[in-house]
DNA sequence: GAAGTACTGTACTGGTAGTTCAGTAGTGGG
DNA sequence: CCCACTACTGAACTACCAGTACAGTACTTC
C-alpha cells in the first residue's frame, strides 16, 4: 500500500492520490486503507517517506565541478523524470493551511538537495554553502518547474561556474 | 466577479477557489457565475490576468545592484505576503495534466519576474541574462516558498554579488 | 409595450470522501 | 482441535460538492 501511494503521488499527483486509489493499486479494500491511514496527510507521510528512502546518493569524487555537475543533473532528472515538480506543488499548497504538509515539504526538499548540499559543504566554507545552495537548486527549479523548459548540461555548468565566480575569486584560484 | 475570483486564488488558493466561493464573496448567484466562466481554468484565466495587471513595477535607478535589490525584494514580498507561492504551486501542480494551466503558468512567471529580466537587460550583456534570472529568481524562490524562511536583506546583497561576481571579473570591474 | 439581456433561486444529478459493520480467512497458543 | 486475535473484505450508507436545468424577475432599449 505504501508503494502504491508513493507511485501514486509520481504518477498523478497529491490531487489524484486517494485512499480509494491507493486501495485499487495494492489490491487492497478502501476500508483497509483508511483503518491504516485515517487522514490523506498519514497516507502522504509514509509515501513520501517511501520515496525519500528511494532516493540515491550520487557519488562524490573530489572535484567540486565535476561532483556538483553530477549532484545537479541528478536534480534535474528527478525534477522532470519522476515528477517531483507536481509532488513538490502539492504539497506547497497544501502547506499553508496543514502543518503535516509543511513538514513533508521539508522531508522532501531536504532529500532533494542532500546531495548538493554534501559537496558544497566538503568543498566551501560554512558561510558560503546555504547562498549557494539557494541559487544552483534555485536555478535549475526555475528552469525544469517554472520556466517548463530543459534543464541541459551546458546550463548546469554555467550556473555552477557564475555561482563559485566569487568564493574562488576570494580564495585565489 | 474576476476581483472575487482573485482574492480568493490569493487567499485561499487554487484548490478552494470554486464556482459556489466565487459566488459568494461577489454577491452573485452560483448559476450567474457558472454562465460567464464554463470550467474552473476559464474562471482562473481571468483572476490570474487581473493579478498580473495588478502587479507594479518598482522604479529602476540605473545601478544594477541597487535596481536588483529594489527588484528581488518585491519579488520576495510578493511570494510571502501575496501568497504568490501557493497560487503558483496550485498551476504547477495542474500544468503537468492541463494545457490552459501551463499557460497560466507561464503567464505567471512571466509577470512575477519581469521587474528582474529588466533590470538584467538593462545592465548586461544578452547571453548572462537568461543563467543569472534563473539564480537569482531561484534562489529567492528556495528561500520563500521551499524552505519557507524569511528572504533578508542580507541575503538578497549576498545573492545578488555572487550571481554578478564572475560578470564584473569578466568585464574587469 | 415588446424583445432582449442579465441575473436569481431552487431543485436536481452524479460523483466521491469517508464511515460503519457484519462477515471471512488465516495464525498462533494452549 | 478449538479459541482468541488480527487483518481484511464488501457493501451499504451519509454527507457534501461540482455542475446542470429552468422557470421566474428585473431592467434596458428601441
């Protein structure tokens, strides 16, 4: 049940998400669903949990170019592959009135960004890994969510270059 | 009607901003509202066309960092205060499914960063604009609405001469 | 005053979220 | 072998809401 929410959630979004879908997918009688997960929110956490626990880290190598352009693409992919751009709006909207929902989008962004957020701290110093880290995730959400567009290599490698222009230019390099 | 309609995306979001809700806050019978707007995308085109009409420009002064700072920080008090954020992630979450909502999407986008794409235009060169919109738009955007913290003045400085850091090196400032 | 336009109020259909409960199937202990 | 327990089923049911239909009203225009 807990696969079929969390395929559920990639495939269709929190909207279409239901107990009684979640029970059609698993096999399972609605009823038993909700003896489960009383609310959509119980149902949602452990999905998103599920997917969380799926997600895989990339390997780091040492470089900070190379690591980042790696840990980026693999944003990218999850961004527009598995979906996570509607997973993600779901539940942002629902995180303003629920504050279920917007400990999930914590988990979630969290997870995203675990691995960017690994090699910026292994590579820069503490003050420079959150600005950062807000605008190479920022640029390529804008490019994959809002903007709807591709998100290609050569822009990756652009946003990282423009974004450690200063710590190396401060550092001597 | 179009003005109920927009108070409501903004305050209540996508989800609960229905015919029957419409209705009631514009003092308007259900059927009345159901025979100018057929389906919810129709009624939410015209909301979200007065939101853009409404949406100002700050004044540009001419110094890039000063009109950027002027720029991004009404975009920030745009995303918190006018509950920009959930509005935008109730059309993300429906553009996966709908091609009216992809366009109210984009129309959306648009508007919130036009302030920015100006001042970038405006004060550097045309292959920066497009990467250095999408870190600093981005990065304000991971800021407010994906890890809901407040956006400082502070940080927007700090964004704001990292994003610009290797234009100005290249252009020998 | 006739024709047309805009809106109202109510009642209806259809669909779905969530509840309830009697019944069934399997399991482990004594 | 039986008992108690747990997990699940299937169907019926309530409550609510989106969307439709339509007869009636109020106002305007020619």
């Amino acid at each position: 049940m807990i696969a079929a929410s969390a395929a559920s959630l990639l495939e269709e979004g929190w909207g279409a998400t239901t107990h009684a879908e979640v029970a059609r997918r698993a096999g399972y009688s609605k009823a038993t669903v909700y003896a489960h997960w009383p609310t959509t929110v119980d149902l949602m956490r452990d999905a998103i949990a599920r997917i969380c626990e799926d997600a895989t880290l990339p390997p780091a190598g040492g470089n900070l170019h190379e690591d980042l352009h790696v840990a980026l693409s693999a944003l990218a992919q999850t961004l527009s592959e598995g979906r996570y751009d509607r997973l993600m709006a779901g539940v942002i909207e629902r995180a303003a009135q629920d504050q279920g929902a917007r400990d999930l989008r914590d988990r979630l962004y969290e997870t995203a960004t675990t691995g960017i957020r690994g090699v910026l701290t292994a590579g820069l110093r503490p003050d420079d890994v959150e600005p950062c880290l807000a605008m190479l995730v920022g640029a390529v959400l804008v490019r994959a969510t809002y903007e709807g567009e591709a998100v290609t290599s050569e822009f990756i490698t652009d946003i990282i270059d423009r974004t450690l222009a200063r710590v190396e230019l401060t550092a001597g390099h």
